[in-house]
C-alpha cells in the first residue's frame, strides 16, 4: 500500500484530480491521466445504454482523442481494492507496461500502485 503523501507532487495532483471527477459528476469512478507533455486528462464512468467505460478507459480515449503520444502515470479514485485488467490493459496500450497506476479510496487514500 502506497500512502498518496508519499507520491511525487505530479502523481498527487492526478489523484486530486480523479478524486474531484468522481464527487463533482457523482459517479462510481473518477480518473485522471498524465501525457508525456504533461497534460492531464479528467473523466468520470461513462455508463449510457449503448456505451459503457470506466472512468479510466474513459480518461486514456480523451488523451488519445487529444493527441497525446504517451502516458506518464494515471490515477483511479473508486470504492474497488483492486485493480480491473481492461483498466490497466488500456493504460498499457498507450503509456507502456512501465507506467505506473494508483488506485486510490474516496477519500484520496493511495491503496496500491501498479505498473501497467
């Protein structure tokens, strides 16, 4: 279990940012990402009748929908305790299987830290 004051500020701030998706549109997820500039990417769980995402799968399709070429890290802010493997495999197809990936409480606590 990683403690989210142990991260790097940059890592800190996407979960911040996740935590924020998920409270502000009241859904189960929130996610954030980091494009190799730099630039985040916030989303919540996409749950309509015909299109199904989760906040994550939902954060990498609009960085990739923005440009961006890789990924630095992502955050995940649900009640889940474990990583889901579609999550981490849509990480994994655009930042590599190096990149690191936070799942983080509600409340912002870090609970692990995985690699893509």
């Amino acid at each position: 279990m990683t403690e989210s004051t142990a991260l790097d500020p940059e890592d800190r701030k996407i979960v911040t940012l996740a935590r924020s998706a998920r409270a502000r549109n009241g859904v189960p997820e929130g996610a954030a990402v980091r494009d190799e500039t730099g630039r985040t990417y916030v989303a919540g769980t996409v749950a309509l009748e015909s299109l199904r995402l989760s906040a994550l799968q939902t954060a990498v399709a609009m960085a990739v929908a923005s440009g961006a070429k890789s990924l630095e890290a992502a955050a995940v802010v649900a009640d889940a305790t474990e990583f889901r493997d579609a999550d981490l495999a849509a990480v994994r197809d655009l930042g590599g299987p190096g990149t690191p990936v936070h799942l983080a409480a509600p409340d912002g606590e870090v609970r692990a830290t995985r690699l893509a």
